[in-house]
C-alpha cells in the first residue's frame, strides 16, 4: 500500500468543519453522522421495507433470494459520508479510512462471531491502478478490533470488470458473472463475513456469497460500511 507522508501526520483539523480536533473529525461532526438506522429494514439486504406487503423480506430478497443472509451496514451513503468514502478510497487519506473502519468496529452489532472475515477483492489490474484495496484495509481494522480472523486471500477477482457504478442495474448482474473465485477455504468454516465500502444493489456481495456457498461454506453475511438509500 502506498500512502502519502502528508496522510499519515495527525489532523490538525476536521476533515469537514475545519475546527480543531486531534481526530479526522471533530465530537461534532462525529456525533452528526448518518448512522443506519435497522428499524423496518429486510432482515437479508437492510433495504427499508414497504409495510403494506413485505414482511420481513423485501420484495427483491422475496423474488429472487440472496446467497447472503444478512447485511449490516454501518452508515447511510449520504453526506459527509460519501464525502468520507471517495477520500478513503480515491485520495488516499489514510487517517479518514481508519476512522471509518474504527466506527464500523465499535457499532457493528452482530449476534454471532463469524469464523474469518473476507475483503470484497479488488482485480489485480484495478489494484495497481488504485494503489490498495479499500475493503480490505478497511477489514483489516475491523478484524484487529473485534478479534476475528481475517481471510486476505480466500476470494479473489478474476475478470477484470466495468465498476458497478458506471452500469445499470441489468447490466450490473451480469458484468460480474464469473468475476470472482474462492481459493484455501477451510473445512471448519461455518460462517463467514464479507466486508465491504458501499453496497448499492448488493450484486457484487451475492455474486461472492454465491462462489462460497458453493464452495461448502454454509452461512454468508454482508457488514458494509455504508449502504445506499436508492437501488
Ligand atoms: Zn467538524
Ligand atoms: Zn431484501
């Protein structure tokens, strides 16, 4: 990974408001974020439930059913917290990312402790041209605090692939067939946990979450830093 030295001094200031602080972002700022509110959500993709017809499951988890069974995200992707995300991810502002990771840390509030956790794999191609992979030093924070191992290299990305992002969501389901390949997973595993930035559709997530099923491994959940409000 390559970070800037300038990254790696302590903030003199918040990264938003600009008052002082010794944290990217001042107790302001911090108290104000989006956090994910789990209250009338699908209990398989957090997405908010229409309450007139779905119980439980929403109506997208109810037509075609995820490889996952649960998601937990951390924020909304809403302001600052897109704002937040593109400088950890395209700026490389190492002291925003650790925050980030720190906060899904102390409020991811999970029932079961998940055998290892899995980083959303970046290609090879995609990683040099970024220089890391978001995901995974974003998981290898969370892994650290909560005492949960961390598989680096049990999935890996094998297509190179449009960004999601850039697609519609038809086109979204297809570019990522066969993207994505499981390697050393072991016997024992029971449960594993994928770790990503931003989960909008969940395609990319149910596309990893199918390979592991799969491959043996009976239970999939979903912990996201942030999710998307529209699908
Ligand atoms: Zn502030
Ligand atoms: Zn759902």
């Amino acid at each position: 990974m390559r970070w800037s030295w300038r990254n790696l001094l302590l903030p003199q200031s918040c990264y938003l408001c600009g008052a002082e602080s010794v944290r990217a972002l001042c107790p302001g700022c911090l108290a104000d974020l989006p956090y994910y509110s789990l209250e009338n959500t699908c209990i398989c993709c957090a997405r908010p439930l229409n309450r007139e017809f779905e119980e439980m499951y929403c109506a997208y988890c109810q037509q075609s059913p995820p490889f996952f069974s649960q998601t937990l995200p951390i924020f909304s992707y809403a302001y600052p917290i897109n704002h937040l995300i593109i400088a950890a991810k395209f700026e490389q502002n190492l002291t925003i990312l650790t925050l980030l990771a720190e906060l899904m840390a102390q409020h991811i509030d999970y029932q079961q402790i998940p055998d290892a956790l899995i980083p959303v794999p970046l290609h090879s191609k995609r990683l040099r041209e970024r220089g890391y992979n978001q995901s995974l030093e974003m998981a290898k924070i969370v892994a650290r605090q909560l005492d949960i191992p961390l598989a680096t290299s049990a999935c890996e990305r094998i297509r190179y692939t449009t960004p999601q992002a850039q697609l519609t969501g038809s086109q979204r389901k297809t570019n990522l067939q066969d993207a994505f390949r499981s390697n050393h997973l072991k016997k024992s595993w029971q449960h594993i946990v994928l770790i990503d930035d931003v989960m909008t559709t969940g395609t990319t997530v149910n596309e990893l979450a199918s390979v592991l099923l799969q491959a043996g491994i009976p239970r999939v959940d979903v912990w996201c830093c942030a999710r998307t409000l529209e699908y």
